[in-house]
C-alpha cells in the first residue's frame, strides 16, 4: 500500500482506474495450423497472416492463439491509435491463451 501511495502522490492516480468504463478497443482473434486473423470489432479493421508451410506445425495452437491476441493489439499501436488512457479487450476463441 506504501508503494501505490508514493506512486499517488507523485504521479497521481487516473481517475479511469477508478472507475467503470467501457472498452474504448474490441479485438477478436483466431488462429489455425495454417495462419493467424483478427479484426478491430469497432474500426472493421481486419488482418490475416498465413504461415509458410515450414512454419506449419511447429507451435502448439495456444501460443498461436496469444500471438494474434497480441497482433490484434499491435496492428492499432504502431498506427499510434492506442494511447495512454485506452481499455483494450482482445477476445479469442482460446481460453488458455
């Protein structure tokens, strides 16, 4: 509790932890052995990305799933459409991932 009060007192606290909001991004996400898709639920900005044949097989279909979780996400930081105040949720077929 200290460390969260000293954070408080010299950053201050969004009041957005605080409270309720709603997703500002929605993702939703799938994979397969043969390549990775999502789309941005709100934008309809969707990707797709096929896995070359030497790729196929070699991870299991969880770590799949994280990484287009995780693509979803990126796809919309590098275009610097996520910033500080955002609240993302990525959805997956996949509940291990």
């Amino acid at each position: 509790m200290q460390k969260f009060l000293i954070i408080a007192a010299n950053k201050g606290v969004s009041l957005n932890t605080l409270s309720f909001r709603s997703p500002t991004h929605i993702y939703r996400s799938d994979a397969s052995l043969h390549g990775l898709g999502g789309y941005n639920l709100l934008t309809g900005k969707a990707w797709r990305f096929e896995l070359s044949i030497h790729l196929m097989n070699r991870k299991s279909l969880n770590s799949l799933e994280f990484i287009a979780i995780l693509l979803s996400i990126w796809i919309d930081y590098v275009n610097n459409k996520i910033t500080a105040e955002s609240w993302i949720l990525s959805q997956s077929d996949s509940t291990a991932a």
